[in-house]
C-alpha cells in the first residue's frame, strides 16, 4: 500500500523531513509541495523530484487527492492549515511546536477528531537512537526506582544561521528547545505533578529567552531537571547532543558525549557507545537528530498504513505544551505549577 504525501511549508526543515519520507519509496508517494514562497516550493520539487508546486494550499487540496500532509512551515500557519486538511478528509502531521499556545493546540486536535482525521506531530528527539536505549535501560531496571534526572540541552551553537526567524521569537527556547526536551521527559519518566521555571535573555540581538532551566517533580516523585541553553560556551561545543543523567535507587545511567551511555552499580561500570544510522542527506552538524526524523516519520507512516501506534499524537503532544507554556507563567510568575 502507497499513500500520497504533500508537504506546506518549504523551509529549512523540508528538505530533511522530505529526504526521510523519500527512504519508504515503497509506501510513501511525495506528489507535491506548497509554499507562499514559490521559489522554496520549485527548489524543493527539483530537489527531491515532486511532480506538483503550489502557493497556495487552496489550490493543493482543490488539485490533488491526497492521503496525509506534512506541514512544516512557521507555527502561526499550523492552525488554519490543519483545519483546511481536515476538511478534505486528509490526515495530518504538524511541526512542532503544534500551536502559539495552548488554547489553538487543543482546538487543532479537537476540530481533526470531530473530522475523524488523525492528527500526528512530528516531535522527533524521543526517537534519537542514544534516548531510545537509555529509555531501554532504564525499563530493564538495572539501577532500581530513579529518584532523580538531569536532562541538559546547551551549547553556543549559532542556530540563527540556518533559522533566522528565531532571533525574532518573543518566546523562543522554550517553543524551540523546550518542547522536545520536556517531550523527552515525559517520555522517560511519565507525567509531571508539579513544574517550576527560570529564564533569561543573554543574547542582545534576540528577542526572546534563550535560557531556560525547568524543575519537575514526575512519575512516583522523581525530581527532574531540565536545562536548556544556546549561550553557553564550552571548551567542547555540544550541540546537538542532550545530555541525560538518571539516578536511581541501585545506580545510574549517563548519557553522554557521542553517544556513550555509561551504567554505574555496586558492580562497577559498563559502557556502550550507541549505533546511529547515518543518512547521506543528513547535516553533520545537525547528527542524529536528522537521523531521528527517519524514524520518527516511520512510526508516524506506521499509524498512516493503520499497523502501528503512533507515540507523538496530537492529543499527547498536548501534554508536552501544557508544560511549555506553564514554563513561560512559572517564570513570569515566580509559582510553581501544579497537576492534579
């Protein structure tokens, strides 16, 4: 069975969310791609040998029968385009973050169910391959309950070079970074009880935070620690590696640089360098998350073929935000949030 893709939004990201739809020729037909910016549409077409270029998506949806889209341009779009899809019967996957904020997320998910359509996000740092075997480890138990993680997530990469739109967010780590890192979260320790917030601006020439250190008591009360940071300036640059350390009753579990994940017990210690699959389209400098869109696409296509569970729907993603933009009241209210 082969379902027909379009991709909105022809930007940075297309090409590799693109290049990874391409690995299932067998299941995946990309037959068009739209943007306002025709030029961005034309060059991803001639790239990637797509048959159909819009610039409008009135005019996608009224020329082609399609299966699903993949909407991957500025996330202010995100809401009328998936209504637009959801009109036409057509299943959706959508760039994080989902939404500006949390209101127009959950009506996004709750207008595509009331169409009966699918609604998938592509949240893809779940499905770094390091995160996956250190979620592996941890279910097998070896160092007992966790009572304490350390997520961080910082460097001085310049990722305004290839985003420039960044530099423009009021609100930026936290929708940019802050939704994959507390996705991750969730995804290793369960559901958040309560969460605190701190951020700060240190680049002069942006306009939002880029700094953001998140507290959360999860699961059975472990105590996480999630920081974020693109000011700061180490001997060894990090990006775009996240680091993980988990602490648990009988030991711990590091992942660290390149991919080493170390597991420490009364036993000692045992180290494993983790395998990524590489792709010829892949920056380098981006590693393994561009790698991970690959298998995050194949999870979703999973749930489009209607053999598989999809992990990052629209529904769980909105826990995700819920936390994201209880981030942003905690620091401007100096509160701890809690959940019942």
């Amino acid at each position: 069975m082969s379902i027909k893709i379009a991709i909105i939004g022809c930007g940075f990201w297309s090409s590799f969310q693109t290049a990874a739809w391409k690995e299932f020729p067998a299941e995946v037909d990309v037959v068009a791609c739209c943007d306002p910016d025709i030029d961005k549409a034309r060059a991803l077409a001639t790239r990637f040998d797509i048959p159909h270029v819009y610039g409008d998506a009135k005019s996608l949806f009224l020329n082609h029968t399609l299966d699903a889209v993949d909407i991957i341009s500025d996330v202010d779009s995100h809401a009328p385009l998936s209504r637009l899809a959801a009109d036409h019967s057509v299943q959706i996957i959508c760039q994080k973050p989902l939404a500006p904020d949390l209101k127009t997320a959950t009506e996004m998910v709750s207008y595509a169910a009331s169409k009966g359509v699918s609604l998938y996000v592509h949240e893809n740092f779940r499905w770094q391959a390091p995160i996956r075997r250190l979620k592996q480890i941890l279910d097998q138990n070896l160092i007992g309950r966790p009572f304490k993680g350390h997520l961080k997530f910082c460097s001085s990469f310049p990722v305004y070079d290839n985003q420039p739109f960044l530099a423009e967010l009021e609100q930026f780590i936290l929708t940019d970074v802050g939704t994959h890192i507390l996705d991750v979260a969730r995804f290793l320790f369960g559901e958040a009880s309560a969460l605190a917030c701190q951020t700060q601006r240190i680049n002069p020439k942006i306009k939002g935070e880029d700094v953001a250190n998140v507290f959360m008591v999860m699961g059975q009360g472990l105590h996480c620690y999630a920081e974020m940071s693109y000011a700061s300036l180490w001997e060894h640059e990090s990006f775009p590696e996240t680091y993980i350390l988990v602490e648990g009753e009988h030991g711990s579990v590091y992942l660290g640089p390149h991919a080493e994940i170390s597991v420490t017990t009364q036993d000692g210690t045992d180290r494993e360098s983790v395998k990524v699959k590489w792709f010829s389209w892949a920056d380098p400098e981006y590693s393994w998350i561009h790698s991970s869109v690959y298998s995050c696409n194949k999870n979703i296509l999973a749930g489009l073929l209607k053999n598989g569970q999809v992990e990052t729907t629209g529904d769980d993603n909105l826990r995700t935000l819920q936390l994201v933009f209880d981030a942003y009241e905690s620091a401007r209210t100096c509160k701890m949030m809690q959940y019942p």
